[in-house]
C-alpha cells in the first residue's frame, strides 16, 4: 500500500517518539507492554540496534528489583521479551515468556468455554467478562509465543480467545466491536462501540492474519479474516476529516482520539487492500499531526474501563502521553516502513 511520505521523515519521527517513550515513567504492566511492544517493532523494521539495547538495558534493571505478579494485563509485557529472546537467545527472557504462557493456560480466570476473563489485578475485577483488550494482552501474546516455539496447543487456544472474542463483542449486523461483554448477565454492558476497543480486535487479527504460517489450515482463521474485513469496512465509514477516529465511533460529537486511529489504519496497512489508501493516508496525515517534535504523541484518551453509559466515554481525560499511545503510534509508522519495501519482514 503505497501513502505519501517521507520515508527519512517517518524514521525519523519514530526515533523521536522511541526516544520520548524510554524517557516515560513506565513500570511492568500494560502501559509499558503496549509502549514497548511498538519500540519493538520499530527495532524489526528500522534495525536500529539503539532501541533493541534500550529496551534490554530496561528490562534488566526491573528484573533485578523484582517483576509483579502476573495478570492478564502484565502479560502485555511479554511482546517485548519475545523481541528480546529472539534477538539474544538469553534464556532469561524465555523464562519470564513461558511464566506469562503458564500462568495463562494453568492460573487465569476463565469463563464459559475456557474464555480467558480481563484481569488487571490479582483479584476478581471484572467476573466472566470478556474485554477486547485481551486480544492484545493475551491472545495476540500467546499466538506469537506459539509460533516462535512452533508450540501449537499455544497457537490453538490462542485462536480459541480470538474465536470467542469475536462472538461475544462484534455486532454483526454492523461490523464494530463492543468494549466488553458480561458472561453472566449475557450483555455488553452499556454497549458502547469504543475507539481503542476496536483498534485492539482489529491490529491483533491483522497480525494474525499476517504472520501464522499457513493460516489456512486453522478453522479459526477464516472466522478472523471475515470478522477483520467486515470492521474494516464499517471503520473506513466512521473516519473524522481530519483523518481520526472518534473515541466512541458512531458518536460524530465524539472527540478524535490518536491510539485508536494509530491501531485501526496499522490493520488497514497491513491488509494491503489498496482501496484503504484513502483512509490510511488521512489516518497517517492525522496521527502525524499529533506527534509533537519531542515524540510525544498527543490526544490519546486515558486507561478506560467498561463505562456506564456513552458520556462516560467522553469525558475520558486526553490531556497526557500514554504507553499506548506511544505504542500504537509507533505500530503504525512501523506499518507503513514496511509496507514501503524499506522494513524488513518479521513473522507475528
């Protein structure tokens, strides 16, 4: 998918937000798994040595003061150590990698059909319910995992999240994703189609889509690509002029808001349908124009639970930098890198 921009520009605004993002006050949890995980792909499609001792120098220094307990949000974490294992081979990093898969196949919440329940704590927050923001914490985690290992019981339950994830949050009349689902009531909550929601189902089932080895022969996977291109085609509807998507998507009073759009035009790149070219050059002209000469990105909405009704949402604060938005940012600037033949390709 070919958009118009500078390519040494674009390198070097990710240099820019990488360097903005160290300099955060980022601690093991889902913040920093989101944060890290895009330095990590901007170290895949750049080869920028910098970002990769960066990043190993950090995860050092907080595996001598102690890592937490994990969750299903501290797990986000391990995007990072997969880049970190691959690149080094320290058994270290495989260790801490396979603690994460343990506790998600043997100590996780569960619901229903083994549905991995959203944690983001060591207790019950949230019973029986399915948040979309799994799918990149845990799901997305497991399948990378299962196919650096060549694991394929991580590979199958990893598609059994994104199988039920789909079922339980995606409308599909209109194609657009719930924030979360309650088990035990069987209801969306307040039924609110939120912007990162979406961004996290769509960013994590591109890159499934992308980088399974022979995809075809999991069942699951044509459920993905069908749910992935019926989103696609209700998101490319709900884009602002100014090339963001809002916070709440079919809210047109909604404010734009950058992680989100960040998330949803890297799907669109990486699905390499050039009549989102369109779409993903506003996106990209959008999300640039939020990214201050320092690298911090701007007007991304703060941590969100399952809100109570739609002004919930919107009041969300978008005043701060945020992990996740420096993340999705750099995710999809290292789209579209690569998707110019000037990256280098990577598997999930």
């Amino acid at each position: 998918m070919k958009v118009q921009t500078s390519l040494t520009d674009l390198k070097q605004i990710v240099d820019n937000v990488v360097d903005y993002t160290f300099g955060m006050d980022l601690t093991w949890d889902w913040p920093g798994g989101v944060a890290y995980y895009g330095v990590s792909r901007a170290f895949e499609v750049t080869g920028e040595k910098a970002y990769l001792e960066r990043m190993a120098a950090w995860c050092d220094e907080y595996i001598e003061v102690g890592l937490p307990g994990w969750t299903v949000n501290t797990c986000a974490m391990g995007h990072m150590l997969i880049t970190l294992y691959e690149q080094t081979q320290d058994q270290k990093y495989l260790d801490i990698i396979l603690s994460k898969i343990d506790y998600l196949e043997n100590k996780a919440l569960r619901f229903g059909d083994r549905v991995l329940q959203h944690t983001v704590s060591r207790g019950n927050d949230f019973p029986e319910q399915a948040w979309a923001d799994t799918l990149f914490m845990a799901a997305y985690f497991q399948l990378r995992v299962g196919v650096m290992l060549k694991e394929k019981r991580l590979v199958n339950d990893a598609l059994h999240q994104y199988y039920w994830h789909i079922n339980y949050l995606q409308d599909e009349n209109s194609g657009l994703w719930y924030h979360g689902y309650n088990h035990i009531k069987k209801d969306h909550m307040s039924g609110i189609n939120w912007g990162r929601a979406n961004a996290w189902a769509a960013y994590t089932m591109s890159r499934a889509a992308r980088g399974l080895p022979e995809g075809y022969l999991y069942p699951p996977m044509m459920h993905i690509w069908s749910s992935l291109r019926d989103q696609l085609a209700a998101l490319k509807k709900l884009q602002h002029d100014d090339g963001l998507w809002g916070t709440v998507l079919d809210y047109p009073q909604a404010y734009g808001e950058v992680s989100a759009t960040a998330g949803i035009a890297a799907a669109m790149v990486m699905q390499d349908n050039p009549l989102h070219g369109k779409y993903v050059q506003r996106a990209l002209d959008g999300v640039l124009a939020n990214i201050a000469s320092n690298g911090r990105v701007a007007n991304v909405s703060g941590g969100t639970a399952v809100m109570n009704d739609i002004d919930g949402y919107l009041r969300i604060d978008k005043k701060w930098a945020q992990g996740w938005g420096q993340g999705l940012a750099l995710a999809l600037l290292s789209a579209v890198i690569e998707s110019s033949g000037n990256g280098s390709e990577e598997g999930v």
